[in-house]
C-alpha cells in the first residue's frame, strides 16, 4: 500500500508514485492537455488534394475513432500524425513535437498497428516482441521486465515461444498491439485493428484495448464497424473528401444529425408497400440497396401498416451511428 500522501498511477504495468509534479512524465493539470494539434492540415498527391485543411485536438487519454469511406483521407491523416507522410502545409505537433521537423523523436514515444500485420514469421511471438523492442534501444534487462505484462495483455503467454505461423488470425493481431506496446508509448495509432477478425476474436481485441484506455493511453483508430467505434471511441471524427464533416461522440453525433428512429423494410413486395403509403409530415425516406429506410420522431404507424403486407421483412429501430454515416456521406460504411 502506498504511504500516506502517495498516489499511485498505474500505466501499461508501471506504478509511478506522486510525490509531485516533477516525479509525473506530464503534470496533474495537464492530464488532459492536448497531445495532437492539428491546423489547416492539407495534404496533395499528384495535383490532388486528399487532405483539405483539417483543423482539430485529441486530448491525453481520448480514444478518437477517425472515419469515412474509401478516399475520405482518414488513411493520409493517419500516416501524417505518425511521421511517416509530411504534411503538404498547415501545422501539425503530437506530443509536442512538431511535425515533420521532429518526427523521428515522436515515433520514439508513440506505437503504431498497421492494418496488416507485419510480423516476423521466422521468429517467435518472444523474439518478436525482443526485436522490435531493439529498435527503440531498450536493454535486455528493461525488455525482459516487459515481456510478462505485455504476454499477459495479448493472452499469450503460453504461446511466447510459438513461431508466428502458428497463431492464429486473433493471436497475431494482438501479438501486433503488444509489440506496438513494447516502447511504453504515449499513444497507440491502430489501422482497422479488427478486420477480417470474426466476431468472437474482435470482442477479444476490444477488451484489450479497453482496459489500455481504462489505464490513461491515448488512442487513436480508423475503423469501418460501427459497432466498434460506438464501443472504444468516446468521440468521432468522421472524414469525406479530405474533410471534417463531423467531429462529436457517437451519441451527440446521433442525437444531432439524425432522426431517433428508423423502420428499414426489404423484401419482394417492400416497393408496392412503399407506394401505397401517405407519409406523414416529418418522415424522411430514401433507398439504400434492396432496402427502403424511412426515418422520424415515431413511425407506429408506418410498422403497424406492414402487417397487412406477405413478402415484406422489416427491422424497426432506435437510430445508430451507421445512419448517420449514411446521411453525412451518402455512402455505406460497409461497402466503402
């Protein structure tokens, strides 16, 4: 137990006592201190532009979901903030290191999962995680006192002196993520880190990254399940064309963009269905697909109505934050 007048943060497997501001690798006041500053960020390829002028914060301990469709810009952004694109012009500081000029010192302090895993298969799940943590000059003493917590943390100490050929898809993505932990990072910038996972293994990689962020890590991800960014992100930046279109947590971005409920209705008679109604006032309409979405205040009616109707499937519902993709953009998340 700590001594009287000692608190004790306990980040990533470290206990750093506070015994005062100076003992803290950043101060009590500034816990929530910004550490990305983005403005009028703009990035071009070949005459154009993907990037336009992007302009936001992500505080300490946010975790920030960046999303939009294919050529939204969120990939570009997302390379910018780890040093590894230059921005085109604007002004860009991660942990108070000015971006591109100081870029080599910010990695240091940072760890990155790229959407496709890039592990060693010569080399074992230990050996990965021993290797990589040579990159950033940490001593064989420091790295075996690491080892422990970070097997822990992707569940795999069992498996640590496993070849990576023998893991499985969830295995190795979270074998990604704890050697992206290894350098004891400020941040943890992850690159759809569930794709192509099935549902069960995505939860597992969920509650990983949860309990990172119950411990105070900043995370930043792009992400094309909904699901996910409503159950890690505490806010949402949502990209189209290079730009914000949005920037809230997943329930203001619900509550001010979209209708609270939606009635989506499919089937072989769901456009004679469609036809034959008088829409009140206040009910909006569109089809996306072989589905007709209608959305409002309250839409009884609308589902009472569907009894009269065979060949007709309809799911009635409170609205997500898949709806308000699709309005912003105009575009399914899903095929994006």
């Amino acid at each position: 137990m700590a001594a009287p007048g000692r608190a004790i943060i306990k980040l990533l497997g470290l206990n750093i006592p506070l015994l005062g501001i100076s003992a803290l690798p950043f101060s009590v006041h500034s816990f929530r201190s910004p550490v990305v500053i983005a403005r009028h960020l703009t990035k071009s390829f070949d005459g154009k532009r993907v990037v336009d002028s992007l302009s936001f914060e992500i505080r300490r301990g946010e975790c920030v979901g960046i999303l939009g469709p294919n050529g939204a810009g969120k990939t570009t952004t997302l390379r910018m903030l780890v040093g590894n694109t230059p921005p085109g012009s604007g002004e860009l500081s991660v942990l108070g290191f000015t971006i591109p000029e100081q870029g080599r010192a910010m990695r240091a302090r940072i760890g990155v999962v790229p959407q496709q895993d890039n592990l060693d298969i010569d080399f074992t799940v230990m050996e990965n995680l021993r290797i990589y943590g040579g990159y950033f000059g940490l001593s064989e003493k420091t790295l075996r006192a690491r080892m422990p917590r970070l097997l822990d943390l992707a569940a795999l100490t069992d498996r640590a002196g496993a070849r990576i050929g023998q893991l499985s898809g969830g295995m190795k993505r979270r074998l990604s993520i704890a050697r992206a932990l290894v350098n004891e990072p400020e941040m943890l910038v992850l690159d759809e880190p569930t794709t192509g996972l099935d549902p069960q293994v995505r939860h597992n990689i969920w509650s990983m990254l949860r309990q990172l962020q119950n411990e105070g890590l900043t995370i930043i991800l792009t992400t094309h399940y909904m699901e996910e960014a409503e159950r890690l992100c505490g806010r949402i930046i949502l990209m189209d064309r290079g730009r914000i279109l949005a920037d809230s947590s997943p329930q203001a971005l619900i509550r001010d963009h979209i209708e609270p409920h939606v009635l989506e209705v499919h089937g072989a008679h769901a456009e004679s269905w469609r036809r034959s109604l008088v829409l009140a006032g206040g009910v909006r309409c569109e089809r996306i697909g072989e589905s007709i979405f209608h959305y409002g205040d309250d839409l009884e009616v609308l589902v009472r109505s569907l009894d009269a109707w065979d060949g007709v499937h309809y799911v009635y519902r409170r609205a997500n934050l898949e709806d308000v993709f699709l309005k912003l953009t105009g575009r399914d998340l899903r095929d994006a």
